[in-house]
C-alpha cells in the first residue's frame, strides 16, 4: 500500500465506524466550546470566571479517564463490540438532548453535568474503536485505517470547535443533537466484531480493575513504550493547544482569528502527517520513524519558542492580514506545521502497534491502560505548565520546556523495533 487507502472509506467494514468517531469526536468539541462560549455572557449564573470555567470543565472531561476506563476496557472485551458502540451513540443522542436543554435555559450546571457524561461516553467508545479494528481489518491496512482515524479525529475536533463559535450555543446543541442521531444511524452498519478468547468477569471496583488493567499493559515492553508515547504526545498537544489563546493575544498582539487560524494550521497538519506516515511505511506497522517523528516534534518546539519569544508586537488585536504581514509571523507558523505534521506521523504508527502487538483476548484492555495513562500524564504535565507560569514563565517558555522533554522522549523510544511488529 504506496498511499492512504481511502477506499476504506468505501467499505462497510470500516466507513460506518469512520462516521461514528467523526461525529463523536466532532460533538465532544462541540459541547465543551459552546459551554464556553456561553459562559462568557452568562458568567454570573454561576459567580465563576470564565478562566476558572474553562479549567473546571477540562477536569470534569478528564475525571471520567481516571475512573471509568477499566470498566470499559472489561466490557469491549467481554461482549460484541458492534453492540457496544450502539448502546453508546444511544446515550450520546440522550446527553446531547439534555444539554440542548441547558442550552435552551443557560444552565451552566446542567451543561457540566453533560460535559462529564460525555466525558464517560469518550471513555466507553476509547478502547472499542481500535480494538475493533484489528478485526474487521487486514493487517496490511491497520495503518492505513488507523491514519484515516486519526486524521479524521483532528479535523472532527477543529470543525467541532468552528461550528461552536459561529452558532448561537442552543444552536449548536440542536446541531450536535442532530448528529449524534446521524452517529447512532451510522452505527447501526457497522459489522459485528464479538469478543475474542477467554471470557473476562467485569470488575466494578474501580481502583482494583484500574491496578488490573495497568499491571496487564506493562507485560510487554513495546507496549509499555507504545503506551509512554502516546501519552506524551496527547499531553504535549493539550497543553500546546491550550496556550494558543495567551501566545496569541498576549505574545503576539494577534486577535481571535489569529487563535482559529493556529487550531487550523494544527489540525490540518496532523491529519496530513497522518496520512502521509502510511505512505512512507506502504502500509508496515513499524515505529520505524517514531523516534524521528519526535525528535523533529521536539526541535520544531524549541523552535517555536525562539520565534515566539523574540516576536515584535507592533500592535494589539491583529487581524489575519496584520498577522501575516509581521516579521516573523511566517517562521511562527511553519514551526506551528512542523510540530503538527511530526505529531501525525507519530502518533498512528504507535496506535497501530498498540492494536495489532497485543493479544485480541486482552487489547480492550491495554488500550483502556493507554487512556489511564493519557489522563494521568497530562495532569502532571499541566501541574508543571502551571507551576511554571505561576512562578513567572511565559508561555513560550512553558512550549521550550515542552520541546527539550520531547527530544527526551525521542532517545527512550529509540530502543522500539524499526522493522515490522507482526
């Protein structure tokens, strides 16, 4: 396979399961930034800043992670993931009605209590939707596959987030209303894909499944660095992500167009390194350039934090054109490419092998390991961002920091196989 497979696209055994994730991915972005954008006029119903909104609303969407992600590694391993995935795009269809109903009324707390059970269904479909791709396809098209799933994903998320800021919020719960019944439709398609091997008793103790679960994923060594990368990169990119608003408005005098067109660019680049990594590899699951991948993350980083840092601001509230027309603004976003297009080509190879390098009795499982995993090391890389503004850093600091950790990551996972895994 010399390019991304989009025939998959074509093909029952793959599109429906496309469309669910798209549109998944597309109404969590929806929700959280509709939530947002909402409380900026409607901030006193709550007596909460917007700032302190936001960063209450990223915990109430992680905590589901640390909680619920062993139940539901044990549960797409125990039964037909075809059946799975429908009873959750069901209750996605019920918390989007509920939070069209928030919307409707301006309720804050209602909109919370969606953004936490969307948080939980996020948590559910995780591990079903790479472990059921190993069995609906071939291994030679498991990277491409995961390429077009990944490179659907980011562009889900940018368009989630755009339509959140152009609709009024209860229009844009009508919207994501409407496409979680389209999402449930979708799923309706998708083949069945019952559970492999030995049957496994759903632990509901929490804390005792959580141990279980992690103490399965570090049985394997490439597993373990899967799983290590993954997490970074997630953790990297939500941190990176989150400084776009205050590099732009505060470090370089750029409007909130400045903001969107950043989350493009970002996007944007992901989903084309993340088609562009299938063509290098035709198809092979390997880590062959996952070391190089992130190096050249890292490097781009501390890059931007030069190009960042040294910029002039000659004027508040630029505009696109404005933007464009400063010196240095060009070196800004190619660097702001170079890390996108390098996080794409990164990230499929590692979920591709984290599906196909791990016992189809136990992948559920593992990849729920992965999403603890996830959720824990960005709180801790968010802890030191934190802590590092808190004692007088500015943002490009904060994304040097971010640059000099992943070159580090780059050296630990050059010990992971170059050739094929399977």
């Amino acid at each position: 396979m010399a390019s991304p497979d989009f025939s998959l696209l074509t093909k029952r055994r793959f599109a429906p399961l496309f469309v669910v994730q798209f549109l998944g991915a597309f109404n969590d972005n929806v929700l959280k930034f509709a939530l947002l954008f909402l409380a900026n006029f409607g901030v006193h119903r709550t007596g909460l800043s917007g700032e302190m909104l936001a960063t209450v609303s990223t915990g109430i969407f992680i905590l589901p992670y640390f909680l619920f992600s062993a139940i539901g590694g044990q549960t797409a391993d125990a039964i037909d993931k075809r059946i799975l995935i429908r009873w959750i795009k069901a209750a996605e269809i019920a918390i989007m009605a509920v939070a069209l109903v928030g919307f409707a009324i301006g309720s804050i707390a209602t909109l919370l209590v969606c953004l936490f059970l969307m948080g939980l269904h996020s948590t559910i479909f995780g591990p079903v939707k790479y472990s059921i791709l190993p069995q609906h396809l071939g291994h030679h098209e498991m990277m491409g596959g995961t390429g077009l799933i990944e490179a659907g994903t980011f562009l889900a998320i940018l368009g989630g987030q755009l339509l959140a800021g152009v609709l009024a919020p209860w229009e844009a719960g009508l919207a994501a209303t409407g496409l979680a019944c389209v999402g449930f439709a979708a799923s309706l398609a998708i083949p069945p894909a019952p559970p492999s091997g030995k049957q496994h008793r759903i632990d509901w103790n929490v804390f005792r499944g959580t141990a279980d679960i992690l103490r399965t994923a570090r049985r394997d060594r490439l597993v373990v660095l899967s799983i290590l990368g993954i997490s970074w990169f997630f953790a990297a990119g939500a941190v990176l992500v989150s400084e776009f608003a205050p590099l732009v408005s505060g470090t370089l005098g750029g409007s909130k167009a400045v903001v969107t067109l950043f989350l493009l660019v970002f996007s944007t680049a992901i989903a084309i390194g993340s088609l562009t990594v299938n063509r290098l590899l035709r198809g092979e699951v390997s880590a062959r350039y996952v070391p190089l991948s992130a190096a050249v993350m890292g490097g781009c980083m501390i890059d931007l934090w030069a190009s960042t840092h040294g910029f002039q601001v000659r004027a508040a509230g630029l505009d696109i054109a404005h933007f464009f027309a400063a010196a240095g603004s060009w070196h800004i976003l190619i660097g702001l490419a170079g890390i996108s297009f390098a996080g794409g080509m990164f990230i499929v190879p590692l979920y591709a092998i984290l599906s196909t390098a791990t016992p189809a009795a136990e992948r559920s499982r593992v990849i729920a390991a992965n999403n603890i995993a996830n959720s824990i090391v960005t709180v801790l890389v968010v802890i030191v961002a934190t802590a590092m503004i808190a004692l007088g850093s500015d943002v490009p600091g904060v994304i040097g920091m971010l640059g000099v950790a992943t070159l580090g990551v780059a050296l630990v996972l050059r010990g992971m196989p170059r050739r094929g895994i399977l």
